[in-house]
C-alpha cells in the first residue's frame, strides 16, 4: 500500500508532505513541551507531587502495547486513515486534561493523550520511512523531527505564561483546535495521493463482504485485542505497586499492593500462554525477534530509556526547588537535550549516508552517555553551579540523539520494507516498557527515600509538615533560599537525586552488551523502496 503511494506522486507532492510532516512535529514538541513543564504542577494542584512517575507508568504501558495494533492498522486502514484515528485520540485526551477534577481523570486522560500523540508521531515515522531510501533516513528523520530545535525555547515560556497568567486548562484546551488544524492538511496530502493510487491501479482494494458483527470479529482477532490487554494490564499492574506501596497503610504488608503484583504477575502468564496457544494474530512478531540486529537495537533502547526515566521524572521539580530556576529556566536546562539532539541528528545523518555504516556511531555513544548521567551524580548535590548540570546535559544529548537515531535505522536496515511499520512498532514498545520500567525505579526510589530524607533534614518544627511538603511543589518553593525548611528540601533532593542517578547508571551500562549483538551493516546495499522518494 505504501509502495503503490510513492509510485504514484509528485516532486511537488513529495516537498508538501515533508512540510506537512514538520509542522506536525512542531505542534507536537511544542504541545509536548508545554506539558511536561506543567505536570509537576498539575499533579502537585491535586495534593499528588509524588504521583508523576505513577501516571506516567501507566500511559506509557498502555502507548507501548498500542504500537504494534497501530503499525497493523497502517498496514490494514492505510496511513491517512490511521493517523486520523491517532489525532482524534490525541484530542480527546487533550479535552480530558482540560477538564479534569482530580488526579485520577487526569492520569486517564494521560492514556488517551500518549496513545494518540504516540501514534500521530509514529505514523510520521512511518511515512517518514515509506519516502526516503535507507542510505538518506537519518537525514528525513532529522528534518522531520528538527522542530524540538524551536520548542524547547519556546514550549517552558509558553507553560510558565499558562499557569501564571491563565491556567493550566487552557494550555490543553487551546491545543484541542490547534492539533486537529495542523493535522488537516497532512490528512489530505496522504488521502489525495492513497486515492490516487486507486485510480491508477497500483493500489487494489477488495471489498471484505463482511458484516458489521463479522468486521468486529475479524479486527478483534487481526488486532489481537485480547494480547493486548493482557499485556498491557499484567505490565501496569506488575509495576505501579513499586511506586505505590510507600503510600499504602500497611506498605508491602497491603492487600491491594500483593493484589496488584500478583494479578500482573498472573496476567502477564496469561498472555504468554495466549500468544503461544490461543492467539491467531500473535501480538508480538516473534519472527522479527529472531534476528540479533532487531534484538539488540530493541534491547538497547529498552536499556536507554530506563536509564534515562530513572532520573528525569523529577528533573524539572529538582531544578526548580535545588537551583531555584523558575518554570521556564528549568524548561530551557531540561530543552538542552531536545535542542542538541535535534541538531546533531542531521550530523549522525550525514554520517550515515557518507561512511554507510552505523555501528561505529553506537560504540561511541554509550560511553558518552554513561560520562554524562555518571557526571549528573557528582554536580546534582546542592550548591554545583548550574553549568555542571547544563554540560552533562550536552553530552546526554549528543550520545542521546546518536542512540535514538541509530537504533531507529538498524532494525529498518534488517526489515523488507512492507515489515518497516512492525520493526519500528517493537523498538517503540521495548523503548516505551523501558520507559514504564525507569518510572518505576524512579517513583520507587523517590517515595523510598524522598520522605525519610525531608525528616532527617527538615528543622524540627518542620517535620510535622513532612507529608505536605513532599506532596506539593508550590509549598516547596514557597520557602525562600536561605530558609532552613527550603535548605532542608534541597538536602532531600539532592538525596533522592543520586539514588535515580546511580540506577540509570547501572540500567545504562547493560547498552553494550546489546550493541555488540547489532551488526555493521552496509546500509547503501539495502534497498527497500520505489518510486519518488528522498
């Protein structure tokens, strides 16, 4: 279906669907920049600060485990098709936030929100990928994802005059008409040129004859519906009690939190024995897995992103209440990455396309990003001057943009190209259940330490306050520098800060293991695709 789109259009056609693709991935850095500097606050308006690796588990499950049902719903539907189901979703997600009274609605609208943004950006990918012979991928995925170069100055001043001269709803509510606006045009690009395809008979499609209840059934089976929640509720359940279980009344000792881990556990049984004995459409394309570049390149991101979620879920807060940064000083220290990455990405593209091969770009970066996350728990500690803390950014950065490019083009340089869509939905998944998994550790280790550490630091006629402290950042920041209680709070974070540290360290170290396993593939004898192409 991909291949017969490309046959069929334009130069011109080709220039308006790269545009059409840029400002779609602006809309979303933007959008996304403007929300990961509200959340701290949003949660923190519902009493729940400790809360945001919690929230972020569970959508962060729920976006990866939709990947692989939204790559056969591409294949299937069709592009266009699919990426309006993914902008819809989006959009209620974003009128769910808008609206929510509590932090519960907010954690659900999250769902609704990862999922469609995840697959708007992921059907990007794909057509990204459905347009641009391997030797030049880096070089489109650069230029399509080159708008986090602009958010990540623009995005923390647009939050900070949000939540100071408005209110946080309409930060949501605003990108409610905005996203579907923006999304239009690429919707009409794609449709225009799969419609036009039709007509000239590269692209055939038989009508089903099936009924409404028949059509239920069949995508019901082709989507492996119920794969997918046994998957995706045996992971969410098996890992929120590691953040929750602080909190509870009776901690491990509670009922709820032994129910949890054992219905995850159970259910996550289940669904190996429903992928290996039930299931007609598997979940997983476990004939991918069997390839060591596929293996490794999942493994790698796996390991990237828990490395880097054990320390970030908190980084704005910590940045805030430690350096006194205001919303968006801490938005533009946490944009370094999005800033750098995005411009060296176009470097690692070149390249890509002059030495042909790839590997090579890896066995540097995994040192440099173990450097920057290794420096990160020497200048996290309270009083290090702020450009320690900017510099391990740059090298996070540049060995971040590396890995996440890389990896993207390895299990693509392996995949026939009608597989593009399957091979880039697995690396999602291993990369969003890393990420899920590095919330984990982070809310497991914050709510471990977090609350101990306030008691031990705090002046004594502070303590009683312990619990509301840790629970709201604006209390946080309400102490003045040089106050004891804001003193104190800063010698707690400082605490917590290291512990994340040293496990993404550790998480991060396993990388080389993987990239051993990736093998150093000619990319320019790889051809995939036909047709009017970059």
């Amino acid at each position: 279906m991909a291949e017969a789109t490309t046959l069929a259009w334009t130069k011109g056609w080709l220039i308006a669907l790269f545009v059409s693709m840029w400002f779609m991935y602006f809309m979303n850095a933007f959008q996304q920049s403007i929300t990961g500097n509200l959340t701290p606050f949003v949660v923190s308006a519902f009493e729940s600060h400790s809360l945001i690796p919690v929230v972020s588990v569970v959508s962060t499950v729920m976006a990866g485990s939709l990947r692989l049902a939204v790559a056969k719903m591409l294949d299937l539907w069709g592009r266009p098709q699919g990426f309006a189901v993914m902008v819809t979703i989006a959009t209620l997600g974003l009128i769910m936030m808008a609206v929510c009274k509590n932090v519960q609605t907010f954690a659900a609208a999250q769902v609704f929100y990862s999922v469609g943004f995840d697959g708007v950006i992921y059907t990007v990918d794909v057509v990204t990928a459905d347009s641009s012979s391997l030797r030049n991928r880096g070089l489109a995925y650069a230029i399509t994802s080159s708008p986090y170069i602009i958010t990540a100055f623009a995005g923390p001043k647009a939050a900070e005059g949000f939540y100071e001269k408005i209110n946080f709803r309409w930060a949501f509510g605003a990108f409610c008409i905005i996203i579907p606006a923006v999304a239009t045009p690429l919707f009409i690009i794609l449709y225009w040129n799969q419609r036009k395809a039709e007509k000239k008979g590269l692209l055939v499609r038989e009508k089903s004859g099936r009924t409404l209840g028949q059509s239920i059934w069949h995508y019901t089976i082709e989507f492996d519906a119920l794969g997918v929640l046994l998957f995706a509720g045996g992971f969410a359940l098996f890992l929120l009690p590691f953040s929750l279980a602080t909190s509870a009344a009776d901690q491990w000792r509670s009922a709820h939190i032994i129910g949890m881990l054992v219905a995850g556990f159970v259910l996550l049984i289940l669904f190996g024995l429903c992928e290996r004995f039930v299931s007609l459409k598997p979940f997983l394309p476990w004939h991918l897995l069997s390839d060591r570049t596929i293996i490794g390149s999942c493994l790698l991101c796996s390991s990237f992103q828990i490395g880097f979620y054990c320390w970030s879920s908190y980084f704005t807060s910590y940045l805030q209440v430690v350096h006194n940064l205001t919303i968006s000083q801490a938005g533009y220290v946490t944009g370094v990455f999005d800033i750098i990455s995005s411009l060296w990405i176009f470097v690692v593209g070149f390249l890509i396309r002059y030495t042909k091969h790839f590997k090579w770009l890896l066995m540097c970066a995994v040192p440099l990003d173990l450097l920057g996350i290794g420096l990160m728990i020497h200048f996290r500690q309270p009083g290090t001057n702020i450009g320690y803390v900017i510099m391990c950014q740059i090298f996070i950065a540049l060995s971040g943009g590396t890995i996440i490019l890389t990896q993207q083009v390895s299990v693509m340089s392996v995949a026939k190209h009608g597989e593009i869509a399957a091979v880039l939905a697995l690396l999602g998944l291993f990369g969003y259940i890393g990420g899920a998994i590095g919330n984990t550790i982070s809310g497991a280790i914050w709510t471990n330490t977090m609350p101990n550490a306030l008691f031990t630091y705090l002046p004594e006629y502070a303590r009683e306050n312990a619990s509301t402290i840790y629970e709201d950042l604006d209390l946080q920041l309400s102490y003045e520098l040089g106050d004891p209680v804001r003193d104190g709070i800063i010698a707690a974070y400082g605490v917590a800060q290291k512990n994340m540290l040293i496990a993404g360290v550790a998480m991060m170290a396993l990388s080389f293991f993987w990239v051993m396993l990736i093998k150093n593939i000619n990319v320019s004898k790889v051809k995939q695709v036909k047709g009017m192409v970059l």
